[in-house]
C-alpha cells in the first residue's frame, strides 16, 4: 500500500508583528523568516516525520527549488514533482505577539497542474493505495474521481475552503479532517455535535476528524465518537500545527493505532509545532513527540 499526497508547495515569507494588519494600516514588521510551506508540503512532511513514506505530487515553480530541497531533507519521494516555468507558490503571513497568524496565499505553479499530470501520477497508483489532498491546488474535482475510479481511499483536508470544492464529489472521501470554521463551510451548522451529525447523513460512510482549536478534536466513524483535549504549550507560531496534527493522525491509522492513541499522539506534535516557528521547521519527529512529556 502507498502513500500520495497530491498538494501546494508554498515558499512562505513570515513576518514578525506587533499585530495583524487592519485595513489602511502600514506597520513595520520586527523580523522576516523565509520557510517551506504549503499545506500539502507540510502534510507530506509531518507524514515523513511521523515515519511513513509518502510519495508527494504537485508542481514548484521559479524561485521554488527550496521545496524541492525541503522535501528531500525530510525524505519525501519528490518523484512526482515538476518543475514548471511559472511562479512558484508563496504566503505572505503575519504572525502576532500572540503566534496567531494571517496568511496571503498566492496560488502560483500549485494551480497550474493539467489533466495529463494527474493522469501519469495516478498510473502509477492502484486500488487500496491512499491519497491525501487538501484545497490548494486546481483540478481537485478531476483528482478525487480518478482517484475514486482506482479504487484508492481518498483522504481530504478541505482547507481553505472555497467554492472549488463544490465541484467535487465528496460523497468518495473515506476521511475528513476539517476545523470549525470548514465544518461549517460543508455543512450549515455551527455547533460540533451537529457537524457531526450532518456529516454523518451527508457521508454515511466517511469517518470525520473535527479540530476544535483550544478545545480539542473529534473523531467519528460508525462505531463512535472520541474526544481529544489539546497540550497546553505557550504559542510561537500556529503555521503548520492543523498539517502536523493531520500527518500524525493519518499516520496513526496507518500504524493501526487504537482512535484515541492518534488523536493524542497527534495533538502532541501539533503543540510541539505550535511552540516553535515556521512551517515545516516546526513539525517534530515522531522520536521527540513519543518522548516528550506536556
Ligand atoms: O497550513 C499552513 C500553510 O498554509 C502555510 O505553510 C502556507 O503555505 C499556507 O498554505
């Protein structure tokens, strides 16, 4: 069984604030950090360092052979990725005194993926293999129904959530991992217990992680529902720490950890991330996230 994560790679550029930006305000920033980034990337890394080998598919552009880089320190199989003659993807984030974050996304060579791509990474892929996708690159509709059409089991982070996802057939993705605000955007409802509720007779069969901020997570499946509580840690920067706990929680089902295991094996690599700055920079290896004590 294989792992693709078919996703962005953003160069993010990270500014230090006294605090976001309000409209017509120009503030000088204290400090200014360039990272890999992307949720995909991200994704695929905190895979990586969960210790699962992940194939990732996407396109980098000019400016963007630092994420090819990243990937490879953190041995990524980079196999799937092409080098375009495009802009490569970038954020321009604003972090806060607090680590809370705002972030510009500019889609570059992450929308500029063709057909005939996803058609030769999906060739060589089969039934029972796994993709993991999330709302940062073009063609996500066409991706899920070929995806679907092998028979892989589809893994989707709808984040950011727009109306692309619209056009896809949710009704094929075996799991979610959606924040409040997404869990919103997909259902109508506003409390958790009622998002879950929906998504279930939306998706009879999908199983759903729920992230609730400083509340913890949710996960349901047909057989039950697990609450998890968060590592309370002081927060440097939030970038990454939604991707971190996503690897780590796919990774956990992948090494048939108990439900309860994973989310807290992953809501601890996710407070390890949220200790720390940057994106990628931040995601601990599983080592560090078994030893360390919250
Ligand atoms: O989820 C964090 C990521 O979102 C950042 O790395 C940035 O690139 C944006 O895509």
């Amino acid at each position: 069984m294989k792992v693709l994560n078919f996703g962005s790679l953003n160069v993010d550029y990270v500014y230090q604030m006294e605090s976001i930006l309000i409209p017509g305000e120009t503030q000088a920033s204290k400090e200014r950090n360039v990272f890999s980034g992307g949720k995909g990337l991200n994704q695929s890394i905190a895979l990586a360092k969960a210790g699962i080998p992940v194939y990732h598919a996407g396109m980098i552009g000019e400016g963007g052979e630092i994420l090819l880089e990243t990937c490879r320190e953190n041995g990524v199989n980079t196999k799937f990725i092409r080098k375009i003659d495009a802009p490569s993807g970038h954020t321009m984030i604003q972090v806060d005194k607090n680590g809370q974050n705002c972030i510009l996304l500019f889609g570059g060579s992450n929308r500029m993926i063709t057909r005939e791509f996803v058609d030769e990474v999906l060739g060589e892929f089969e039934k029972g293999d796994i993709i993991l996708l999330q709302n940062e690159i073009n063609e996500l509709d066409y991706i899920i129904d070929k995806a679907y059409e092998k028979g892989m089991m589809i893994i989707l982070n709808p984040s950011p959530y727009d109306s692309a996802l619209d056009a896809c057939d949710l009704s094929r993705v075996s799991l979610f991992l959606v924040n409040e605000i997404e869990g919103f955007q997909i259902t109508g409802e506003k409390e958790p217990e009622k998002i879950l509720e929906k998504i279930k007779t939306l998706y009879p069969h999908a199983k759903i992680v729920l992230t609730l901020g400083g509340d913890g997570s949710v996960y349901q499946d047909e057989t039950g529902i697990y609450h998890q509580g968060i590592f309370k840690v002081k927060a440097v920067d939030t970038t990454a720490a939604g991707d971190t706990f996503t690897g780590y929680f796919i990774s956990s089902i992948l090494d048939g950890m108990p439900v309860q295991e994973g989310l807290e094996l992953a809501a601890k690599a996710s407070a390890i991330a949220v200790s720390r700055p940057g994106a990628t920079a931040s995601i601990p290896l599983r080592e560090e996230v078994e030893k360390i004590k919250l």
